[in-house]
C-alpha cells in the first residue's frame, strides 16, 4: 500500500490488531497512548467504543503530525452493561459462553 504519510502508527496495545493491520499495511508503528478508558455514566457501549478510538487517534496525532494514525477499540456488553477487560481467559471463556448472542462494537478512526 502506498501511503502520503511518513509514517503509518496504530493507536494500540493489542497484538491482535496489529497482526490483523499487518496482513494489510506491513510496516507501521504500534503506540499505545495513555488514555483513561473508563466509560462515562450512561455512555453506550457504541459510544464508548468511538470515544476511545478518536481519543486514542487524536492524542497519538498531537505528537506526530505527519503520520497517519489509527485509533482503535472495542467494547463488549451483555443485556446493556459494558463488560470490562476479562480478568483471565477462564473468565474470557465464560463471558464468551454467556453472551454469544450479544454484541460487540469495534471502531477504527483515522487521524
């Protein structure tokens, strides 16, 4: 791929996303930008997911202007309640188990 920008950066920590981004884009940066990433009061799980990845996109821009960055996240919920991070894979498993009928929201900005 053929890119404008000097350089590509993903806005992420998760090896996941990057071994996904590089099947597409093999050379990039991979920058985890300090973020709280509590949801807001009656924030959605849909909302929360385009808050973090633009948040993530933007504050990793500040620093580097010439990149094109890519602000990334996902958000899990089950019955309406956001489900934070699975604290070990039994409990990953579980949630998997649990709600297989619910949704996921996964967001990409760019910036």
């Amino acid at each position: 791929m053929k890119s404008n920008y000097e350089q590509i950066i993903l806005g992420s920590s998760s090896i996941y996303r990057a071994g996904l981004l590089k099947k597409y884009i093999p050379n990039f940066l991979t920058l985890s930008p300090d973020i709280d990433e509590s949801p807001k009061e009656k924030e959605s799980a849909k909302d929360l997911a385009l808050r973090l990845a633009l948040t993530k996109a933007r504050k990793i821009s500040l620093g580097e202007p010439d990149a094109l960055v890519i602000g990334s996240d996902q958000v899990a919920s089950f019955k309406g309640n956001i489900l934070g991070k699975p604290k070990s894979y039994e409990d990953a498993i579980k949630r998997s188990q649990l709600s297989q009928a619910e949704r996921l929201f996964s967001i990409q900005e760019l910036q």
